[in-house]
C-alpha cells in the first residue's frame, strides 16, 4: 500500500506550498486509518460566464485528489460575488448584479467538469448562500473570531491603508465568509492560488474558533496569461476559456512569449516533448496538448493545420462564419459593414482601412476606399487585423 508521504509527495509536486509543514501528509495518513475520504474544498465566485486555464490550475490538482480517492467540494461563491475578492486589488471591485451572478454561476459546473470527475461519490456542488445568508446573531459570531489588525496584515489591505486609498467594510468581511465556508462544508483540505494564502490561512483559524479541526492548505502558483506577464484574467484580456474552440485555443497558445512556457508545461501538468527541439516547435507541442485535453487530438492536428496555413501560408482558413449585407444601392460604406460585421466601432474600422488592416480575398483595401462596391463584397472574405475572418453574402 502506497504511504501517506508519498501520496502527499505526489500531491504537492508542483504546488507553490503545503501549509502547515506536514499537515497534508497527516491528513492523508489519519483519512487512511479512519477509512474515510479528504474533503478537498475550492471556492470560485462566479464574476465572468467562463472558466479559463488559470482557474484549470487549481481544477486540476482537485482531480489529482479524486484520483486518489477522495471527495471534492466545489463551491461556487454566489454570495461572496456580491462582495467581490479584493485580494491583489488596490482599489474596490465593482459590485455585481443578481442576475449576472445567477448567469455567470449557471456555466460553471458544466465547465468544471470539463476537469472533474462528477460521480456523486467525489465530486459535491454547493453555492455558498446555503449559509451566508445568516443572521445578525450568527454574523456576530464570525466577525468575533478575527480582529482589524490581522485583516491589516494582508499586504493588499495594509498597501491601500498607507496610502489612504479606501476599504470597504465589506471587502473586510471577504475573508471572513471564505473562512467560514471551510466551518460549513467541514473542509480538511483547502487549495487556492498563491494570492490566496491570507485566506486559506485565515480559514484555519475560523475553523478553530468554531471547535473543528483546522484545515490542511495547498496553494498554486498562478498561471501567467498570453502575455507572459500578468496573472491570466478576462479582465485583462490575456485570458483562454476552457470552452474557446480549438483553432482560438490553439492560436492564442503561440502567441506565449518563449520565456513563459516552462511554467505553463509545470502548472497545467503536461509532460514537456522529449524530442522536440527549438522554441516554436515546443510551442506548438503545447498548444496541441491543451486543445487535446479539452477537444481531442484531432482537433488539435486541425488547428495546428489552420494556424500554418493561416499564418504561415498566409491562405485564408476553409470554414469561416458567414456575415449578411444589406448590397441595395451598389455602394456600401465599408467602415460602417465592418462595424457591424466584427462588433468594433466604425472609428475603429475606419482606422483599420487606413492603416491597410483590411484584406478582401487577400488583397489589402486601398487605404482611400472607405466607399466600395457591393459586388467587391459579395461572396468575398474579409480578413480585419490578423486572424478575424468573414464571409460577407448579400442579403437576398
């Protein structure tokens, strides 16, 4: 029988750290004595529709835990969304609506089980109202386990207390509800983010003052985005959904600097090509790992072909999506259809056509044309920027 050590060794292989020292191997070896599962705990509030590979990170050492037996708890923070985690925050997040908690929380177990194994017997769903929704008398209990001063330890908190820059009470209480959620569900293990340590730690010391058994932490590095710079973020923009489709995936893969990729082969735990040498080539390794873990591989050979004949062939890919015009009076007002065709705005794509970003079949549009024929567009491909494609089809 494999030992407690190395079950945890094989855990925390490529974890940032396992607090406290030896408390995720006691855990593991005291679950086996008692013949029971870990209550492995994530927490994620739902502030955007989709999950992207930062959150798959931490998703999939959750699985790495199911693999070896035990019990994930999902939580999806619809409550604490209300409030917003201000952790790495120098000013306060704004507040979501009801209803885009309620739509963003509605994808979330779907994606998540891109990742998880869902069989009721490790896998358990909660939204964290269940219990935040509490009292005043309830609410009393839990602020009078934490003081202002070990809130002000927080380094995000203490920098915006220098500098006068303002916090809400509410944002005081985050910490608070996320540590209770470990009192609700009885968590023995909690893995978040390295950003999160504050409140993983935070959470042990709920738990105590509630007379329970104090949690094992494991936090993770945090996935760069594509710009190999900043944590990966919607917000941002640096960001690939779970869900992107596989030539989206693959491409926005290559456009990692060089630099970032060990980190991503590391955190997403994909075994790094043996025989493969040279930057790009690695690359495109990678990127057809992570459209296979969340298509297949054969849409990762599609996309890998897509993305040479698009980029480096410069040809214009296969299928691309069909946009319908309005062709009556022969002449159509090109930084008008494109607006409309690829969501930007008409100064943006009048900026297009004059910086030569516009492609008919190919073909750059005079930067002088901002007037063309609707023949010129009909049945045509429009390329805007480097990889955004349509067909444009007169309405008939």
């Amino acid at each position: 029988m494999e030992s407690a050590a190395s079950k945890s060794a094989q855990l925390t292989a490529n974890a940032a750290e396992a607090l406290p020292a030896g408390a995720l191997e006691a855990k593991l070896e005291l679950a086996e004595k008692e013949g029971r599962q870990l209550r492995v705990k994530l927490g994620l509030d739902p502030t955007a529709p989709d999950i992207h590979l930062g959150h798959s990170v931490v998703l999939t050492k959750l699985r790495e835990f199911q693999d070896q037996g035990h019990r994930v708890v999902l939580i999806v923070g619809d409550y604490t969304a209300r409030v917003g985690d201000p952790s790495g925050r120098s000013e306060t997040r704004p507040v979501l609506t009801t209803e885009e908690i309620v739509a963003n929380a509605a994808s979330y177990e779907a994606q998540a089980g891109r990742i998880l194994d869902q069989d009721p017997e490790r896998y358990e769903l909660r939204y964290n109202s269940e219990w935040l929704d509490m009292s005043m008398a309830d609410l009393l209990t839990l602020v009078r386990t934490t003081t202002v001063a070990q809130l002000l330890e927080r380094e995000d908190f203490a920098n915006r207390y220098r500098s006068g820059a303002p916090i809400s009470i509410l944002e005081l209480l985050y910490p608070l509800m996320q540590g209770y959620d470990s009192v609700a569900i009885a968590s023995d293990v909690e893995i978040g983010g390295t950003d999160q340590t504050f409140n993983l730690l935070l959470g042990r010391d709920i738990q105590r003052h509630y007379g329970m058994a104090e949690q094992a932490v494991m936090t993770m590095p945090i996935l760069t985005g594509i710009d190999g710079v900043e944590k990966m973020s919607k917000t941002k923009g640096n960001e690939i959904a779970i869900e992107a489709s596989a030539d989206e995936m693959f491409g926005r893969t290559m456009r990692l600097p060089d630099e970032a990729m060990a980190g991503w082969f590391d955190l997403l735990a994909i075994p790094t090509p043996p025989d493969v040498t040279g930057p790009r080539d690695t690359k495109v390794a990678l990127s057809k790992a992570i459209v296979t873990r969340f298509h297949d591989a054969a849409a990762a050979d599609r996309a890998e072909a897509q993305f040479v004949s698009q980029f480096v062939e410069h040809e214009i890919p296969e299928e691309v999506d069909t946009f319908r015009f309005e062709a009556s009076g022969g002449s159509i007002h090109l930084p008008m259809v494109l607006a409309e065709a690829f969501g930007i705005s008409r100064s943006e794509a009048r900026r297009l056509v004059e910086q030569g970003g516009v492609k008919v079949d190919g073909d750059a549009v005079d930067s002088c044309d901002l007037d063309v024929s609707a023949e010129l567009l009909s049945g045509a491909v429009v390329q805007i920027g480097r990889r955004r494609f349509k067909r444009f089809e007169p309405n008939r």
